[in-house]
C-alpha cells in the first residue's frame, strides 16, 4: 500500500527551522546575558578591590606626610640646637681671645717696637705703635704672618717718620705705624692661664709694651 501525505511537509520544515533558530537565537541571547552578568560580577570585584587597596594607600598615604612633618620639625629642632650649641662654643672660645691675643702680641712683639693701641672689631684687630726702625715693623709683621698660631693676614696700614723728645732732652727719630691683622678662630682651645687664675680680660692693659731694647 503507497502512503501519500498530503500535509503541507514544507510548510511545516519551515516552521521547525524557523523555531530551531528562534530557540538557538534564544539560547545564545541567554549564554551571552549570563557571560555578561558573570563578567560583570568580576569586575566589581575588581572595582570593590581596587578601591579597596586606593583607599589603603591613601591612608597610609596621609600616615607618611604626617611622619614627613615630623621628620621636617624635628630636624629644624636639631638644626636651632646644633646653632645653640655652635654659638655657645663660639662664646666659650671668644671669652679666652683677648688672652690669647695679648699673649700673642706679646711673644710676637720684636725689640724696639712698642705698641701704643690695640683695638678689636669682630676678628680683626687694628694696632698702633711705635718702632725704632722700618726692620723692626716688618718683623713685626712677619712674626704675626709665620710664626703665630692665633694671627694671620698682617696688613701694614700706615708708617711715618716721628721725632720724639727723649727725658735728656736729645732729638730720636722712630716710627708711628698702624696695622690690621685678623685672629684664627679655634675651636676647642684649652683656656689660657690668666683665664684660668680668674684674670677677667678686661683687667688686661689695653697697650701692650715691646721687649726692652
């Protein structure tokens, strides 16, 4: 027996077709919802996590400015104490100059020449004086250049010719001169011995005279 289907066949492939793509259309509609759900769930995570870690490095951000000014204070107060403690040193070595100065002179003072003024500004200190000769002045100055650890950088200002009346009434030709030379400034210098006696440097006499000639 031959069986003849009558049915509209194409019709109905057309419709099986068309539902399998709607179905597969469908299906791939959900996988990629579901793939975009799933990727953004991750990068919220992500975000959540990110934000997280921003956040803790900007605390610890603020905590190290914080310890930066600390820092910063502290070492302005190390640096006004270092200046403290600088200027207290220049004090303790300054008290004993005057001393050291006048020893100095003293030792470094030739025969023949006899100093008449000393005065100091700052580390310079301007000499007036007296000499029986021109040798003698520079003597003076190149003891004062060579030969003193506390005095350097002699400078010879003024020399002239002068007569002086000696007590016998006789004519002597010296020489009025006045010098600038500057004091080193040492640190750690023991103090001198007038200093150490209790002598104040202002007892010193301020003119200093020169070895018997």
């Amino acid at each position: 027996m031959i069986l003849i289907n009558l049915l509209p066949h194409r019709e109905e492939k057309r419709k099986q077709r068309k539902r399998a793509f709607f179905l597969s259309l469908a299906a791939s509609a959900a996988a990629g919802l579901l793939i975009v759900g799933v990727w953004y769930s991750v990068l919220e995570q992500m975000t959540s996590a990110q934000d997280s870690r921003n956040a803790y490095l900007k605390a610890e951000i603020a905590r190290l400015d914080s310890q930066i000014k600390d820092i910063a204070t502290l070492r302005a107060e190390i640096d006004a104490l270092k200046a403290r403690q600088k200027a207290v040193e220049d004090l303790q070595t300054d008290r004993n100059v005057p001393v050291h100065l006048l020893n100095e002179l003293v030792k470094q003072t030739p025969e023949g020449v006899y100093l008449t003024a000393i005065k100091q500004n700052g580390q310079v200190v301007a000499i007036n004086g007296i000499a029986q000769t021109n040798e003698r002045v520079s003597e003076f100055l190149r003891n004062t250049l060579y030969n003193s650890p506390w005095l350097e950088k002699p400078e010879l200002v003024e020399i002239k010719a002068a007569a002086v009346t000696a007590v016998n009434r006789e004519q002597r030709r010296l020489f009025d001169f006045s010098m600038r030379v500057t004091l080193k400034r040492q640190q750690g210098v023991a103090p001198a011995a007038g200093a150490a006696s209790g002598v104040p440097a202002a007892a010193v006499p301020v003119a200093a005279p020169a070895k018997a000639s």
